[in-house]
C-alpha cells in the first residue's frame, strides 16, 4: 500500500507521522507514508468509525502532509485530500471531510471515487420516479422497496429518505411500480426516440404482408405471446431489479420484510429504515394497497423533498384500513365471537403466506443464490413464524420474528398454528418485549383470551416468548431477545440495541448463540444482558436472554450511543486496572519496584536522550524507565483526568457519527508530525523521510522513519520507526 505507481514509475514512500497519545499501554499507530507524498499524520485508528477522539487520546490517522516540492513542511493538508505534485490533479483524500465535499471533474482517474464516478456516469444523472400510478399495479407492483445507498447510483435514483438522525437523504423508499416507470420513461427518451421512422418502402410490404391470412396469423400470435412475456415479466421482480445481478456489491443482502395489522407504518418503515442504512434491499409487500380483502388509499409518491420523520408516521396512507380481513382485536371481542376470529386470523395467514410465496418465486436469479432474510413484525411476524420454508431450502438464510410469541394462544386458532413452520434447520431470532400489551406474559390480550373460561383458547401458561417452542422442535440454531419494559413497538425504547441485535444476527445468522460472547468487550452491552436459559439437549444450541431497559434515550443517534458506550467502556478497563494495581500493591507489601527488580550491571550502556511525553512523563527512545506509578498516570485513569478529557470532548466538532474531532497532524516528506490534539498538545510526535539505505518497513510502517523521532513511547514510534 506504501508504494503506488507514479508517471515516473515506482517512487518510494515518505515518511509517517508520529502516532498520537494511545488509549491502551500499547501505543499508538503510526500512519503509512504515500508515494513522493508528504507523511500520513499521527494518531491511533478508531475501532469502530475511523474518527478522532483527540481528547481521549485516540486520532484518526491524522492526514496527508504536504507536498513533496516542500521537504521540510510540517504543515499538513485538509482532512479528506492529499497534497500531491502541482503538474497533478487533486485526488480524494481519507478524511472525515471527504462525505461533505462536492464532487469535482478534475478527480485522478486512479481514484477510487474517480472510479465510481466514471460508473456512475455510465448510468445517467439520477432521476426522481414517476409519481402516476398504472390502473392495476398488482402485488409485485405495490411492493415497497426500502433501497441502500449504493443500490441507487445503480439504478439512477435520486435519494428521498434518510434513517435516524442522518443530515442527509441517502435511501430510496418507493414502490416497484415507480422504478417499472421510471425504466420505461429512459427506454423511451433513450431507445425509442433514437430509432428511425419507418420507410415508405417498409410501410407498403408490411400492408402487403398483412392482407396475407397465413402471415397475418403469425403476426398477430407473435404479437399475444410478447404481450404475454411483458405481463409476465411484470409480475416479477427481475424486471426492476435484475440488473443488479451484475453488480458484486450492489446490496449486502435481501430481507423480506412482513408488516403488521395496520401496513407499513411507525416501526416498520423504521425496521426497513434501519435494515437498508446497513445495507439491505428490504422488500415489503403491502397487503393494505389494492387487496381485495382490505385496503387503504395510498398517498402521492415521496420526493427528495418529502419530510419523512423518523419517530412518528411518515404517512404512506391516506385513509384507515377496510375491508372483510381488517381487525381491531380486544379480548371481550374475540371471546364474544370465538369462531369468527379464529377463521379471520387463519385467513389473513393464507393471504400473508401467499405473498411470501409468490415474492420469494420471482426474485432475479443472484438474490435467490446469495439467500434472503424473512422478518415480520407482529401479523407478518406470525406468519414469518408459520411460513414453510421448506420448499425453499438453503436460500432461506434466516428468519427474524419481532413482536410476536410462537406458542398456541388467540393469534394462532390451533396447537398445530402455534409453532414454527418452517425448516428447523434456518437459524431463528426472536424479539419481544416481556410488556407487549398483545402477546406479552403479563397483562395481555393473550393472557386474558386464554384465561376466559368460554370462548377463550391458549396455552394455560403464557410465556411471552418463542423460546419453549423453540426447544421443543428443535430449531437447530436460536436466539430469543426479551426486552424489559419494551411494548409492542420495541423500537421506542430499545431502537439502538434493536440495531446492535440485527447487525449481529445478519452478518453471521447460525452463530447467532455466539452473539453475547461476541459483545463481551463492550462493557455497556454486557452489563445489560443476562442469559435466562441455554438449551442443547438436542443437535443445536438455543438461547434465552433478557436484555434490560437502556441508559440512552432511543431517539439518540447511533454513532452517538456508541461514542457514549466506549467511553463507559475505557472507564470500565481503567477502573479494572486500578483494582489489578491495588491489589499487585497489597500482595507485594508495598515495596518499591526498585527493590524487587533484578541488579543491574555495574557497566550501564550509554543511555539515549530523554523526550517529555505530553503527560510530563519522562521516556527515552528505547526502552521507558518508569515504574508501576507512572504507568498508571500516563494511561489517564484518573477521574481528573477524565474529567478534564470529556470536558474538552464537548468542545469538539463532530463527524457524521457523532464522534467528536480533534485536528489532523502529520507532516511532509522529510517534515514532522504536527500536533492533533484541539488543545495543540504535541500528541502527533515527530514525522520521518524515507531513508534510501534502510529497509522500507523501517521507514512506513512505523509511528516515523529514519529521518526522524516517531513520538517517543507514548507514540508507538521510535526513530527506527
């Protein structure tokens, strides 16, 4: 990565800043140096968003130095671009800037923006869609979709809604009616406008040919078996979304997401809000919009210009739900008419399944290869729950049930409903709040409905939840989720955590038993969840766990909560160290370090000269002399000193994640590391040149190179890089 190619062939390396202040006694990272470029600046990478924190201590990389025309400068370029020779254009840098930048024509075609932008031009400007509805759309036609960002420069679509607290509008939410417009506008403006009329000479032998009945039969059978094919391919999704099939990363997945009772509205567009921001095609068929067993009126068509609130409904509706399959249920009435229900919910369970069914048959051919996610919330999560999957075999990857319990009880008319219909081999997550006022453990309408005498039907003992089905039959890899305090609409309460759980599960489904012990090093997560039950008494691993009320308000920003998160976290390491030192100190007497550490040679080596870190903590180039005492201080564990750092981190500038920033360092080609640190503490340490006579890895991999200090111990560097 540290040499790239140049008009001039192949250029060596400048030299890398000096990491900044580290957040763990292992030191910071330097930055790699760039070819005949200027030093990547000081700083530690952060774990999760690649942002600086530089009041804890943790930079982002720092940036590009200057040019390589000016050796000794120190200054370093604008987060997000690279300083490069005059005669070339400016490339696209790494910063947290690069997002917020307008895009130019004079980007390097080597670039990996370049690069996009030159495919990006191959499809057109993006376009809004059409916003006339066809007579009789149909099921596949009404079909929202909830696109990701990278889907839409492949389809040429202009963003129009955006997830939780995002400044921007980066997703697309619409119906596939829009997108089947929107490819017949372009085919239109593009190929028919382009073809020529037909001659008069072509004119006079079609008229011909037409007078003969023989050729005029073949005609008109070739006209009903291509009309045939375009109602045929109407009815599929391969006519919108095939060509992404060529694309190897157009989408991270496919979820075929079920709504509930009342169509997609408040946490199920957030359920598909949250699902495409991580990358998914969510595929949402709307039973509400032209069924012939209810239906509501649909709104106009959303725009970039559109409000679409992400708490509170965005309004895909314009009037209530009717029709002989709409319900309103309440435990008096389903009591009062037993018969009436249990047929009602039977049905609407057909029809929900029929729709899965014929979704999941008419998928372009990579959808179906790389498998598809099945999730419902509350009436789609029943039938989710009930589908069978069987048919479908290992494209089904998972299947996500949200605000549903699988167990026999007023929402399944039978035992032989209460179950999971599917194939026990598909991994299974299950969310739930243990307060759900429908299919809770405590006072719920499935709780009241299965305590009635007569007309009420369900198991005696409600549990709330899908786990003891779960064990029963066996589902060979599962993971139930109870939420404290969560309602029906768990979202309003634990919508982060609802992130957290899906990522999870999406990225990895039949490991999902592994997913507590993957959150062990987040002490914030870990602290919240309790494992109630871990079953394996048959082929497979099952688990129950309860996940308590959260600390942060669900209306927080992701990127927000998880700044917070690792925070509590270093907090919780710091405090763990401390105890450890304790009690090293009561085990050991209190004696000095001096007097337990081996003698040393009466013939020292000549020692090297001395640096004062930015703690004013005292360390050489090579090996630090410092005892237990001043570990601790330079490690900031202190409440002061924390004090002190969260202080200075509300000053900060954030990204798009939240994260505050600290000002970039890293200077040029032979120049030193600047200073990242909002308060100008000398954090970066010092840059390097690239030493002909040295090794590369000696000169670009470390905090700095042979021309120069890499930011002493606290850095990560030394002057050997």
């Amino acid at each position: 990565r540290a040499l790239s190619p140049t008009p001039c062939g192949w250029s060596p390396p400048g030299g890398g800043g000096g990491g900044g202040l580290p957040a763990s006694p292992r030191g910071g990272y330097g930055g790699y140096g760039g070819p005949a470029l200027g030093g990547f600046g000081g700083g530690t990478q952060h774990l999760v968003t690649g942002a600086a924190m530089a009041a804890l201590g943790v930079g982002q990389g720092g940036g590009w130095g200057g040019p390589s025309a000016a050796p000794t400068s120190s200054s370093a370029a604008p987060p997000g671009s690279i300083g490069m020779r005059s005669a070339a254009p400016s490339s696209v840098g790494m910063g947290p800037s690069m997002s917020k930048r307008a895009p130019t024509t004079t980007r390097s075609p080597s670039s990996g923006a370049g690069v996009k932008a030159a495919a990006f031009a191959r499809v057109g400007e993006p376009e809004e869609a059409p916003g006339t509805p066809p007579e009789n759309p149909g099921l596949i036609g009404n079909c929202l979709l909830c696109l990701p960002e990278a889907t839409l420069k492949i389809l040429g679509l202009v963003p129009n809604i955006d997830d939780k607290g995002a400044e921007n509008k980066r997703m697309w939410l619409g119906r596939v009616w829009q997108l089947r417009s929107l490819a017949l506008k372009k085919y239109r403006r593009n190929v028919l406008a382009n073809q020529p009329a037909l001659s008069y000479v072509a004119r006079m032998k079609l008229d011909q040919d037409l007078k003969d009945p023989r050729k005029r039969e073949l005609l008109l059978n070739m006209q009903k078996v291509w009309r045939g094919a375009v109602l045929r391919s109407a009815a599929s999704l391969r006519s919108v979304l095939g060509c992404l099939d060529y694309h190897i990363a157009a989408y991270q997945g496919v979820v075929l997401f079920m709504h509930g009772s009342g169509g997609m509205t408040y946490n199920n567009v957030r359920y598909a809000r949250k699902l495409a921001a991580m990358g998914f095609i969510v595929i949402c068929p709307d039973s509400m919009a032209g069924g012939e067993f209810r239906h509501r009126d649909v709104r106009g068509v959303i725009t970039a210009d559109t409000k679409t609130p992400y708490w509170g409904d965005i309004g895909l509706y314009t009037s209530a739900a009717e029709g002989q399959y709409t319900y309103n249920t309440s435990a008096d009435d389903v009591v009062a008419n037993p018969e009436k229900f249990r047929k009602l919910y039977e049905n609407v369970f057909r029809m929900r399944s029929a729709e899965m069914h014929w979704i999941l048959g008419r998928l372009p051919m990579q959808m179906k290869i790389r498998g598809v996610f099945t999730m419902g919330q509350s009436e789609g999560a029943m039938t989710v729950a009930r589908f069978d999957d069987r048919r479908y075999k290992a494209m089904i990857r998972g299947r996500i049930i949200s605000a549903f319990s699988v167990e026999y009880c007023y929402f399944t008319p039978s035992r032989e409903a209460g179950i999971y219909g599917g194939n026990p081999e598909v991994a299974t997550l299950n969310l739930i709040g243990d307060a759900d006022q429908y299919f809770g453990n405590i006072k719920s309408v499935a709780r009241d409905v299965a305590a009635k005498g007569s007309g009420g039907w369900g198991d005696n003992e409600i549990t709330g939840n899908g786990f003891k089905q779960m064990k029963k039959q066996g589902i060979r890899r599962g993971l139930v989720c109870v939420m404290e305090g969560a309602m029906h609409d768990a979202s309003e309460t634990h919508d982060n955590f609802l992130r957290d759980i899906l990522r999870a599960f999406l990225s990895s489904p039949h490991e999902c038993h592994k997913i507590v012990e993957q959150w062990e090093y987040d002490h914030y997560l870990t602290e919240k969840i309790k494992v109630v039950e871990v079953d394996s008494s048959v082929p497979g691993v099952r688990m129950l766990i309860k996940v308590g009320k959260m600390n942060f308000d669900s209306k927080m920003e992701y990127g927000e909560e998880i700044a917070k998160r690792q925070m509590i976290t270093v907090r919780k390491e710091a405090e763990r160290r401390r105890q450890a030192k304790s009690s090293l100190v009561q085990q050991t007497g209190g004696l000095r370090r001096s007097s337990i550490s081996p003698r040393r040679s009466s013939v020292s080596p000549p020692r090297q000269p001395a640096i004062r870190s930015p703690r004013g903590i005292v360390t050489s180039l090579g090996r630090p002399e410092m005892n237990v005492q001043k570990v601790v201080t330079l490690n900031a564990e202190s409440s002061e000193d924390w004090n002190a750092n969260l202080g200075t981190l509300k000053q900060l500038p954030v990204d798009q994640f939240g994260v505050p920033l600290g000002k970039t360092g890293g200077g040029g080609a032979l120049g030193n590391g600047g200073a990242y640190s909002s308060n100008g503490s000398p954090n970066g340490g010092s840059g390097g040149g690239f030493d002909r006579t040295k090794d590369f890895s000696s000169s670009y991999t470390g905090g700095g190179g042979a021309g120069g200090g890499g930011g002493g111990w606290t850095g990560g560097g030394s002057a050997a890089g």
